[in-house]
C-alpha cells in the first residue's frame, strides 16, 4: 500500500487508486481549452475502445454526477414517450433503476426475482414474451449489492431475438471484466469514473450504439441530464461538455485509463481481481468464513459474506478494528440475510489480500476466544 493513503478501500467504489491517479488532478485546465478537449476526446474514444472492437458503430458520452445520474440520463433520455422498459430487479440496483423509471414516470414492468437469484434469458423471454409493449430492456450486470453476476450474454441473445433495446448497468463491472457491446448487441452501457477503471468519482458514462442513439434526439425528460445534449456538445464542440465539467476527475481519469492499458488491458485487470477475489475467499473459509453465494454465480468484484451467528460478533467493532490496521471494508446490502462485503476491485494486489485475512484472523481471534 502506498504511505501516502490512511488505509486500504475494499470497497466498491470509491475504491483505492494508484498514487499516480491522484497525482494526475494536481493542474487545473479550462474547459474551453484545446488541452483539456483533447483529453476529454482521448477519453471518450479510449472507453468506446475497451468497449468493442467495432469501434465505428460506438460512441461514447460523460456525464457529470455519480453512476446513478448517468443512469438515470440514460433511462430519462433513451426511452421515448410511448416505450416500456423491461427491468430486471435481483438487487438493489435493479431496484434503482425501478425507482428512475417510477419517478420519471416511464412505464416499465418489472422482473422480480430474490437477491441471490441470477436472471435467467428464459425469465426474461417470458417477460417479453408476455407483453408487447415493452421496447427496452434494463439489467444491471455484476449486481454490486452481492457480488453476483447476471447472465448478460444469453439476455442479450433474447434481447437481440425481440429487438429490443438493451440497457445495462456494468457500473460494477466494466474495465474489470470482459464485455463486447457489439458482440453482445447492448445499445447503452453504463459505468462510472470511479469502479473498475479505477479513477476517483465524479462523473459517469455511456458507450453507446451511434444509430440507435441518433433516434432519441428531443426524448429526454430533464435539461442538464439530457444525455443525447450532452453527447452533441461533445461531438460538436470537440470534448466540450455542457455546463462545468469535473476537470480534476477526467485528468485523473485519463491517467487511470493509460494505467489500466500498461496493465495489459481488461484481460490483464480481470485476471488480476480475480486473484485477488480467489485469495479472499479461499482465506475467508479457511478462517470459517462463508460466502452468501455460490462461486458459479458470483463475480470476482466485491464478495458478500454470511456475518458469523456468534452472539459477540458486531460488524461496527469488527470493522473498527480491521480500520484500525489500514483495511476499510464495507457493510451488507442484502434484505434478507446479514452479511458484511468486501471489495476486490482497485489498486489493490493479492498481496494485500494475504496481508488482509492475516488480520481478519487476528481480529476474529480476539472477537472469539
Ligand atoms: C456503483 C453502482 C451504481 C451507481 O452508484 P453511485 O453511488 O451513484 O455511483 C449503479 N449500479 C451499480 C451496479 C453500481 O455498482
């Protein structure tokens, strides 16, 4: 770990950067600059990159805000007046984006399944299947509440079968996992400045399907989350964004972006969380540790586990004293089960992960003994 940071995030974001990240927000640019454009330009043809190799049906789009306000630009600018949105609800995520539609008043039917379910494509064929009116489908993929990872390639597949359009929030995911948007046919994926890129939050984007995008000129339901205004100041005003842009958080982002290339790519990144989320759990059950979910159905991002039933257990002390020696992790988010979570994503190497369960073990001895 660097010195420089009081403790180690294993969180889901804001995670743990790279002190080089951090370095980078140490000038300050106008946003009417060519030099700050460029960058911004960089960005956005970077992202569309990692997203496909079809880089020509792609483009990308940055919103100010954290990930949810660039879902709920994209919900609030894609689906026209008159469409219906499919929204699969196995976390709070899923939920959130119910709680957008709601607001904004876009009708939606609703996919409802328990937390620790994984969406199947014949649940949402039958969903489609069962209504006509729907025109866009909405799924988050690693739903960050657990860990878990829904099925987005078979989804998509159904998706694609009705011609729909398809929504995903791979908030949790993208840069850290393989995805294909052309590949898999997603019109808009989402994700945010500040998970798996591993940049510091402030804003949000979209990789987007250029034709399908081109059709929602006038749909959105707000001024400053219009995402198709947005997109045509960039495009026009070559990486001008409208209103202040967060200069400090692209600058950063920039840097994560060049990092996350030196690294070897996604390939590299996720191979690497992957480690760190194997050593985790294989550590964890050692100590008697015991995951919520099933390995086949989680993602190496953020892991859930059961909290132990001992009656001297109590997360805030247990997080205290793991804060305590430099390790930040993060409470549960599950309804139904009592759980604490820990992070696999970030500047953060298996090493760190051996140095963590060497004190979680500590800890838990001096809880249980
Ligand atoms: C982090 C996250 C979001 C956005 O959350 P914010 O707190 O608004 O940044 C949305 N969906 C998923 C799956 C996430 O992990």
């Amino acid at each position: 770990m660097d010195d420089d940071i009081p403790y180690l995030l294993l969180t889901p974001g804001p995670l743990t950067t790279s002190r080089t990240v951090r370095q980078a927000m140490q000038s300050d640019f106008s946003t009417w600059d060519v030099d700050y454009n460029d960058r911004v330009q960089f960005v956005r043809s970077e992202l569309v990159r990692i997203a496909t190799a079809q880089v020509a049906s792609y483009t990308s789009v940055l919103m100010q805000g954290s990930g949810t306000f660039a879902v709920e630009a994209t919900l609030g600018s894609v689906i026209p007046r008159g469409g219906k949105v499919l929204i699969v609800d196995n976390g709070a995520y899923g939920r959130r984006i119910v709680q957008i539609a709601a607001r904004l008043e876009i009708d939606h039917a609703v996919l409802h399944l328990p937390e620790t379910e994984v969406a199947t494509a014949d649940d949402v064929r039958a969903a489609l299947a069962a209504d006509d009116a729907i025109t866009h489908v909405a799924i988050v993929h690693c739903e960050t509440t657990t860990g878990m990872l829904n099925p987005v390639e078979s989804i998509a597949r159904v998706v694609k079968e009705f011609d729909r359009v398809f929504i995903l929030d791979a908030m949790s995911s993208f840069g850290g996992m393989p995805i294909d948007v052309a590949a898999l046919g997603i019109d808009y994926l989402i994700a945010s400045s500040n998970k798996c890129i591993q940049g510091v939050p402030g804003f949000g984007f979209v990789i987007a399907h250029t034709p399908t995008f081109e059709s929602t000129q006038g749909a959105a339901r707000s001024l400053s989350l219009d995402l198709f205004d947005q997109w045509q100041a960039m495009e026009q005003g070559g990486g001008k964004w409208r209103y202040t842009s967060p200069t400090h958080v692209l600058l950063a982002f920039e840097q994560a972006l060049r990092e996350l290339a030196e690294e070897g790519g996604v390939s590299a990144r996720h191979a690497r969380y992957r480690e760190n989320h194997r050593t985790l759990v294989d550590g964890m059950r050692e100590i008697g540790f015991r995951t919520l979910l099933p390995d086949a159905v989680q993602a190496p991002i953020i892991t859930s586990f059961e909290s132990p039933t001992d009656p001297r257990y109590d997360f805030g002390a247990f997080y205290a004293a793991l804060k305590a020696r430099r390790f930040v992790i993060y409470p549960g988010k599950v309804s139904a089960a009592d759980t604490f979570r820990i992070g696999n994503i970030g500047h953060v190497f298996p090493a760190d992960m051996r140095d963590l369960l060497e004190q979680i073990a500590t800890v838990s001895a001096e809880f249980f003994d």
